[in-house]
C-alpha cells in the first residue's frame, strides 16, 4: 500500500526535513510512546527491537537495563536519534539502517518488539507485522500505535479528505486493525487509547507459543462447533416449533 507512488521512507520529512519531525511532532507523540513503554515494565536483560525508531525521541522511556535495537530506513532520521544517544551515553541502545519489511534477525530473537506510527508509513503494513511476529521470541510482547482505519461511515470520507495531506508526509490512513491483528500466531492482550479523542491506538499483543497457538485454534474450533451444535438446535427447535404452531411441517 504505497501512498500514491511516494515510497513513504523518501517522504521528505525522513530525510531533508528529517530536523522538522521532533519538532512539529513529538509533543504529540512521545507521552503516549512513553507511557505504552513504561506501562511494560520491560524485565531486567530484555532484548528489545524498535522498528522505525526514527529519531527516537522517546528513547528515554526505555530501562537501562533492557538492550534496545532500533531500526530505520532514514539515515537522516537515525543521525538525529544517534547524537541524542551518544550526548545521554545511552549504552543500552543501538541503531541500524534496515528496512523493516526485510529485518536482517533471526527468528524468535527478541523479547519485545515495537512499532510506534510506522504501520501507517511503510509500504506494506501486513508484511510489517509478519516481519516483527517473525522475530519476537514465542511468550514475547509486540506492541503497535497507531492509526487504524475508522469504521465510522460518517467520519471515514472526512478521513479519506485529510488523508490526501498526510499522504504528503508519507502517512497512509488506511491501515486496517484487522489487517495487523487477525494473525494465529499472536493473541491481542489490551488494546486502548490514551484519551477518549486521540485518534491513536495502542495495542499489545502476546506471540504464541506451538502449542498455544494449537490451543488457541482447539478452543476456535470448540466455538465453532458449539456455534455449530446452537444453530442445528435453534433449527431443529424452529422447525419442530414451526411443526407444532402450524400442524405440518414447513420445510
Ligand atoms: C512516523 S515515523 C515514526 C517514528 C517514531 N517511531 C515515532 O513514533 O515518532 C515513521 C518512521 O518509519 C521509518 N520507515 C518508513 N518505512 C520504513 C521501512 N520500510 N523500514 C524501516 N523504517 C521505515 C521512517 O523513516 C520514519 O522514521
């Protein structure tokens, strides 16, 4: 889902306007990163990937005690988070130019894997998420904000005008949740906003496990049936009651 040819990362504000972005946007953004961070309480020894970090002006948030990875495609935006990096002496941080639909990790190597307003700006959002489902350990924590997709007919045309804006800054507003969510091998443990009008939405979710991921298809398939077994039931109770009321059957 490219926003009308503009590849997202070339977005201007990734690369010449890239000293822009902290200041127009992180007023906005980091209290609700921040909060969604400190909220984990990320253990002792966690290795952490941060797809998008751009210029990480959240950084702080993280526990010095956790070994963060931050990923991006922008050079300009990874040279902003690096300065801040190197003037704190955050040791505990690293950064990577990679692009985030072909992350350079092995399978199940980190603990928690995050994405903050970056499913609205790459290409490809599903490929996204299947790229930091494919990383994360089994047990681990993925977390997303962002924008999803309004279900709302009334506000979606209104979205759909603004969208040609933020198209320009490579921001996309047609991200689907279920698009990101609807996946067997994670289980979607909160999911809230941090003030009733914020248009963002932040959600943590669980990688599954083999055999929770056998469980939890066990316990779809029990539901299935159930649902099944209750419909047969319902039928058979309308048709023998259809039966009773009518004298004769009307099947
Ligand atoms: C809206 S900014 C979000 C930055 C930061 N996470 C935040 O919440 O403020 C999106 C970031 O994603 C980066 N990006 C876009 N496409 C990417 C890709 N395919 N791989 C890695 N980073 C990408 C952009 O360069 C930009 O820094």
């Amino acid at each position: 889902m490219a926003t009308q040819g503009i590849c997202p990362h070339q977005s201007l504000l990734y690369r010449k306007l890239a000293c822009c972005y902290d200041p127009l946007f992180k007023k906005s953004l980091a209290g609700r990163i921040e909060q969604a961070i400190r909220s984990l309480h990320i253990r002792r020894g966690s290795q952490v990937l941060d797809v998008g970090i751009g210029t990480g002006h959240y950084l702080a948030a993280y526990p010095g005690h956790a070994n963060v990875v931050g990923v991006d495609l922008s050079k300009d935006m990874l040279d902003i988070a690096a300065r801040e990096i190197e003037m704190q002496g955050w040791r505990h941080i690293a950064l990577k130019q990679m692009n985030a639909l072909d992350l350079q990790f092995a399978a199940n190597t980190f603990d928690y894997v995050m994405g903050f307003h970056t499913a609205s700006v790459v290409d490809d959002p599903q490929r996204l998420m299947e790229e930091m489902v494919r990383v994360c350990k089994p047990g681990g924590t993925i977390v997303i904000i962002n924008y999803f997709r309004t279900q709302n007919p009334w506000l979606a045309p209104l979205v759909d005008v603004v969208s040609s804006f933020t198209e320009l800054l490579g921001w996309q507003t047609q991200v689907k949740y279920d698009d990101l969510f609807e996946n067997p091998q994670i289980r979607v443990q909160d999911r809230y906003k941090t003030s009733s009008w914020s248009l963002f939405t932040i959600v943590v979710s669980q990688k599954l496990g083999r055999a929770d991921i056998h469980d939890s298809q066990s316990q779809n398939e029990i539901r299935a049936n159930r649902a099944d077994r209750h419909t047969t039931c319902t039928n058979r109770f309308n048709h023998s009651s259809n039966q009773t009321k009518s004298g004769r059957s009307l099947t």
